[in-house]
C-alpha cells in the first residue's frame, strides 16, 4: 500500500503549504449550522486533494467534509477532512490539520494526519505501526485516571443539543489533572498515539473526523472503540480513544449515570 500512502502524504504537502499562507487572510465564511463554519480555503483544500488523489487512483470512491462524494468502482474509498479544525483557521488561532483515510470494504487501513504548522506528519497502515515523521510513536503508560491529561470537544448543537458533553466536561474535571478542547479531532486522536495525551472522547463527530486518526491510535497500540464501548466504527459518531492503562476507568466514568 506503499503507493497510497505517499500519495496521501503529497496531497497533504501540497495543500498545508497554501494554507499557511492563507491563515491570516480574511475569509469567505458560511455556516452548515448555527456555529459550523466553511471557509473559501475549506473548499479549496478539498478540490486539491481530490485532483491528486484521483490523479494516482481514478478507480477509488471519494468521501469529503465539504460535499465531494463520488462513488468508486470498487470497494476502496478515501475519507477526507481538508481543514480539520476551520474555526481554528478563520480566527488565525495556530491549531488545525488535514486528515485523509483509505476506507477498503469498511475497514479504515491508512491514515495521514498532517498539522502544517508545526510539519508534524502522523501516518499509519494497518498491522504496519504508527508513526510521526517517520518515527514510531506509541501511547503513554499512564495507568491512573487522576494521573491523566485528556481531551474532549463540544458538537456544534450544542447550544441546543443536551447531549452535548458538558456533563462529562464537569465530571472528569474533577477526576484528572487536566482536561483540553482544541477543536481538531484528527490531532487530538494524534496526540493520544504519540502518548501527550492519555486519553480522548468525543460525541457527535463524522467519518472524516474520525477515520485516519482513530487508525493512527490503534496502530500505537492504544484502545478505541465507542463512548457505550462497543466496537468501533467511524460512521457510529462518536469515539473513545485511551492508553490500555486508564481505558477501562475512562469508559466507566463517561457511562456513569
């Protein structure tokens, strides 16, 4: 799967660099919802990967944020987030990724998540290891709860939504050292594999949030599966991803009623 690794890895190259460029420019913005926002350079960013993905494997099925879908001829298809992170990029705070996934028969075997800013590329295939510019990463091997950093996020309903998290925002608070919300899954999944990160969760999130970083962490041999911790599956939107030694303890607290 060589092939499609390094095509994914050029097509995140090619569309980090503009971005960065673009960060301190005003923005075109619309809203999906009452706080979800595009940007020109979301739109942008989603053609271009396209056209470089669909340069080396015309055959593959196409699934993006931003409305590119094309169905494939067969069972290969790539998952993509252009701008992991846009209300990050439009307000210029210095944090967002782009994310590409190969799903083959329903099952996620790549994934690349690139944060341009810091040239940080995470990469994984299936049975083949994580890693961080080229170097193996693996989860912590934090093995207490209270001893644990983690991070978490909000869904954009959730000013009307009353699953929107903040309930278990409150209840872990007082139960870790600390808690983080950077608004970009695709790294926070990241960061859980490269072991700054102990832990993560997360609800009403889509396939493209999901797809190549909850890769990256079972790769890094950490544990993944729902918030109810069943099996899990990107299209299922939501996800708990944790080192093997505050797993268990996570998903009983997240479960508490």
């Amino acid at each position: 799967m060589a092939s499609e690794l390094n095509t994914g890895i050029k097509a995140v190259h090619i569309v980090g660099e503009q971005l960065i460029n673009a960060i301190g420019n005003s923005h075109q913005i619309r809203f999906k919802g009452t706080v979800n926002m595009v940007s020109e350079m979301d739109i942008w960013s989603e053609k271009k990967i396209k056209e470089v993905l669909r340069v080396e494997f015309p055959e593959y099925g196409f699934l993006g944020e931003e409305g590119e879908i094309i169905t494939g001829e067969d069972s290969c298809q790539w998952i993509v987030d252009p701008i992991d992170g846009t209300t990050n990029y439009v307000h210029g705070y210095p944090l967002f990724a782009i994310s590409i996934a190969l799903e083959k028969d329903y099952e996620i075997v790549m994934g690349v998540v690139y944060n341009p800013l810091l040239d940080e590329l995470f990469h994984a295939e299936k049975g083949k290891g994580a890693f961080l510019n080229g170097k193996p990463i693996n989860v912590s091997d934090t093995n207490e709860l209270r001893k644990s950093l983690l991070a978490s996020g909000f869904p954009y309903d959730a000013w009307t939504n009353p699953k929107n998290n903040s309930s278990e925002w409150q209840r872990l608070l007082r139960k870790t050292i600390s808690l983080r919300s950077d608004g970009v899954a695709s790294l926070d999944l990241c960061h859980v594999a490269a072991g700054r990160l102990d832990g993560y969760w997360e609800l009403n999130l889509e396939p493209w949030d999901m797809a190549a970083g909850s890769l990256i962490v079972k790769e890094a041999g950490g544990m993944v599966s729902s918030i109810s911790g069943d099996p899990f599956s990107i299209y299922q939107r939501n996800i708990l991803a944790a080192n093997n030694g505050i797993y268990r303890a996570l998903l009983v607290e997240l479960n508490e009623t």
